[in-house]
C-alpha cells in the first residue's frame, strides 16, 4: 500500500488532480465558517444544540439538513444551505425525464441533451436557494409578543432589517451557487464526483467531534460508569461494529447479480466473429442512498406534526402516545421506517431500471440470454430478477439505516456517534471513497503503475490494461448521488 501511495505522487497528472482536489475541499470549509453578517451565531448553534439534544423539530431539521447538504444551518453561513438545493434540483430532473417525453428525448441525445438539462438544473437551483433561504430568514426574524427571538444583533433587527433580508438572501445563494461551482470544478480539473466528495467531507468533519464526545463521557472501566459513562466493553462494541457495518457497507455497495450473456456469431468470410460470453452485472443496491434519504425525510413529519398538536389537546394523551412511538427508536418508527425503505427501494427501481430498453440493446447489440428469446422475454426476465435482487438490497439497507438509531436509543450513546455506525451518512462516505479509490487505481494502471488491488490477484492479468471509458474508469458510479452525473459519461 505504501508503495502504492508513492506511485500515486509519481504521476504528475495524478497528483495535481489530488491537490487540487483537496485545495477545493479546503476552500469549501473555510467557507463553512464564515457567518452571515447581524447574525447572532453563538445563540444560534446554542439553541440547535438544545434543541437537538431534546429532539425538537429544529434540530431534528438542522440535523437532518447538516448530514445531507454538506452545510449546517445551525451556525447560518453563507453555505448554509449546502449542495442540497443542487442535488434537489437533480433528482426533479431526472424524475421527470421519465414522465416528461420532451425531457427524455432530450437524455437520449447525449451529450448536448444533458448539457441542456444540466442549464435548466442550475436555474432551477436559484430558485430553490432563493425559496430555502426565504424560509430560514423567515425563522431567524421571527419575534414573540413583539420582541426578537436573539438569533439578531439588536442593532440588525431595530435598525437593518431590510438589509439584512438582502444581505442574507444573496449570501446563502451565492453560497449554495459557489458550491455547485466548486463541484463542477472538482470534475472538471480534480479527481471523483465534485458535489459528492463536498457532502463527504462534510460528513468527516464530523468525526472528530464524535470521538471527542466518546473520550469525554469514557470511563475506561470494564462495566459503565455513573452518568451514562461508556466503559471499556461500550468503546470496544463501538469499534467492532463500526468495523462490521462498514465491511457491510462495502459488501452492499459492491454487490451484483451477474447474468449470462451470449454473443451471436458472425461469419464474415473464412472467419467468425463474436460467440463470446459476458456477464450483465444488475447491482444490489440499485437505488443508493436514495431510499434512506426520501425514508428519513418523510419520517421527519409525523413526529414534529404530532410534537405540535400535543399541547393543543391536553385532554387526551393520545397524540403524546402517538408522538413517543414515532421518535427514533420507537417500533412504531421502526415498523414505517423500513417500510418506506422498502417502498421507495421498489420506487426507484421502476424509475431508473428499464428492462424493456435493456432487452432491446441486447437485442440491436446481437446478444441474447441462454434459454431465452431476445425483446419480451427477455424483459421480463430481467424485471423478476431485479424485483428479487431489490428485495435483498432493500433488507439490508433497511438494517444499516436503522443500527445507528437502535444502538442510540437503547444503549443511551450519543447519536453524534452512533450515527457513524450506519444510516446515509456511512453509506455515502463508503461510495465516495469506493469511486475516489476507482480512479485511483485507474490513474495508475494507465500510466503502468500497480493499483491498491493484489498482484497475485484475478485481477492481475488485466491490471495493466487501461479501463474503457478514460482515467474516469467508464461507467463506474459508487460516488455519485442519483441526478448527478460524472463528466464523460452520458448517465
């Protein structure tokens, strides 16, 4: 490995990739320091911490919105918004450009099409900033019985409201905007998936609060100690299951049903051409993250609107009931939760897999499946198949997504760190660096360097062969979200 990292700053091109890469990075987290002006930030991040510690709908929101975008509304800076209102933006494209015929002829031109809806992307990411910002702006000016709630400067508040409303508004667009620039940046002159590495390094910096919340609330006997102190037994549970459920991880974001595939002979002459066996590889995971993000998202709502109406009906618990079994943890929230997995699994599977167009490429192509006949049949073989595979996929998604709230609510550990043994956020740091490594490794074997894999390995024989489709390793996806797109590739 270590000869491996050596070779990487060997390849002048590989390497001013890489710095660039994490000069991009860098410029990404000073802005994530840099507050609104008039904004009262200490008060702020103060009330979402109080309010994240006792579940209200603010910080279940901030948090949510933090884990997601790669900004933090908590301590409203100018990328508080994250990359959130661009990927948004992304994903209403790419759902209707399979309802829309206008939008979908335009994805099967290619390139021009794609840049022509990545135009209309940007555009409707302006929007979505303005509407965003809107709302927060809204909450942080909100006053009770007259007077400011103290997320303002009293001379902001009395004296430049309107042009803190301006000041505000431009600045958390701008900011939202400029990190959509920096992604495509990363693409263009760097190395992985721009707006996917921003939500990562978000996620990361994230860690070393956790495992300083961890040293401070160890105790370091062998039980627990008073106050909820993790002892010995809990920091060791703690590592193997980090271990496990990355390795799980890793297993699901690599998985795939591989189906024969035959390729017809041609003879041309005295000599035949094709005949050839290959494998469709159908991935597990079809979906990504996708499924967790549209779960957790609709999840947010019935314990905050339940959370409301509770002090509106003192007479009857039954809202107070309803409320404590749809907080993380309940069974209730539990049971919906991997429903919902389950449910937008199957979703983007039917929005995203074609088995009719993948028959009919075969088809044109001269391949066929052993035993069946190409168009309809094929079809629908390829759509049972992937129902099967989904169903696998979806289980085991549903249970990375849910070990860090059970081992949050029933072992009392901080979410800050469970939240790193499972859920969105692991599985989007996996797939990141699964798809960072890939170029990696395709960077280096073009210039006829090993890579990270074992030279005794299966791979070995092909290892010095570059990948089809450039440096960029073709059409390989682990990094990048649904409705974002790697440059060079059409999808």
């Amino acid at each position: 490995m270590f000869k491996t990292l050596i070779n990487i700053f060997r390849v002048p091109e590989l390497r001013n990739k890489i710095l660039f890469t994490v000069a991009m990075l860098a410029i990404y987290r000073i802005g994530f320091y840099i507050p609104l002006p008039g904004v009262n930030s200490g008060a702020l991040s103060a009330a979402v911490h109080a309010s994240s510690s006792s579940s209200s709908p603010l910080g279940q929101i901030s948090g949510y919105l933090a884990l997601f975008s790669g900004g933090n509304l908590g301590y409203s800076t100018i990328f508080g918004l994250g990359i959130m209102p661009y990927i948004s933006a992304a994903i209403i494209f790419q759902l209707l450009g399979t309802v829309v015929p206008s939008l979908e002829k335009l994805q099967k031109e290619g390139e021009p099409g794609m840049r022509k809806i990545n135009e209309w992307t940007r555009y409707a990411t302006v929007g979505l900033c303005i509407i965003q910002a809107v709302m927060w702006i809204k909450y942080l000016t909100a006053s009770s019985s007259g007077q400011p709630h103290g997320y303002l400067y009293a001379n902001t508040f009395y004296h430049h409201y309107v042009l803190f409303w301006m000041m505000a508004l431009l600045g958390m667009t701008a900011g939202s905007i400029f990190l959509m620039w920096l992604g495509e940046q990363i693409d263009a002159y760097g190395l992985g998936n721009g707006v996917s590495l921003i939500i990562m390094a978000g996620i990361v910096s994230r860690m070393p609060a956790a495992i300083g919340t961890i040293w401070k609330h160890s105790s370091f006997k062998v039980t627990a100690g008073a106050n909820g102190a993790y002892g010995i037994g809990t920091i060791l549970f703690l590592l193997a299951a980090f271990a496990g459920v990355t390795a799980g991880a890793i297993l699901l974001e690599m998985a795939q049903r591989r189906i024969k595939i035959q390729q017809a002979k041609h003879i041309r002459g005295p000599r035949v051409y094709g005949g050839q066996s290959q494998y469709l590889p159908l991935r597990v995971n079809h979906g990504g993250v996708m499924p967790i993000i549209f779960a957790s998202s609709l999840m947010l709502f019935p314990s905050i609107i339940f959370g409301w109406l509770e002090p509106h009906f003192s007479n009857s618990n039954a809202f107070s009931v309803i409320a404590d079994a749809l907080q993380p943890g309940g069974y209730l929230y539990v049971v919906a939760y991997v429903v919902l997995v389950f449910f937008f699994s199957y979703f983007w599977n039917t929005v995203q897999f074609q088995p009719k167009e993948m028959a009919d490429q075969l088809r044109d192509y001269g391949s066929f499946i052993p035993g069946l006949r190409p168009g309809k049949r094929t079809a629908e073989y390829l759509e049972n198949v992937m129902a099967r595979v989904t169903y696998c996929g979806a289980a085991f998604l549903a249970v990375i997504a849910l070990v860090p709230t059970i081992v949050s609510h029933y072992m009392n550990i901080n979410y800050m760190v469970s939240q790193f043994l499972g859920g969105t956020g692991l599985l989007i740091v996996v797939s990141v660096l699964l798809d960072f490594l890939n170029r990696v490794e395709a960077n280096l074997v073009m210039h006829n360097y090993e890579g990270f894999m074992d030279p005794g390995s299966a791979n070995a024989n092909v290892r010095r062969r570059p990948p089809s489709g450039g440096p960029g390793g073709g059409s390989t996806r682990y990094g990048a979200l649904p409705g974002e797109r790697i440059k060079g590739s059409a999808a």
